[in-house]
C-alpha cells in the first residue's frame, strides 16, 4: 500500500498497519506481573488486549 501512496518500497508506518496497537506482541514483558517499571502510564480506558495463541 505505501508503494501506492508514493513512498519508498520498504516504507511502512505501523500505525495504520494495524487497527489497535497490539502492546502484548511488541513488549512480552508487559504480561510479567513481577516486572516492576521505574515509571508507569495507565492504558487507555479502552483497550482491550485480545488473546493471542503461539
């Protein structure tokens, strides 16, 4: 799709690649409840991770 809109083949930006950002997939440590961060952000009210089988 990014070829089509004039970009450089290769080229993408991941936040139109997928509806939601799926946090789980990019940061596994998230599902670690005994990792404690430094600084923590709330998640947005309406996030809803959804179940992903490996």
């Amino acid at each position: 799709l990014s070829a089509k809109e004039g970009k450089w083949f290769g080229s993408s930006n991941y936040a139109c690649e997928f509806s939601f950002v799926p946090y789980e997939v990019f940061l596994p440590i998230l599902r670690d409840d005994n990792f404690k961060f430094l600084c923590e952000e709330q998640l947005p009210d309406d996030y809803r991770p959804e179940v992903m089988n490996y």
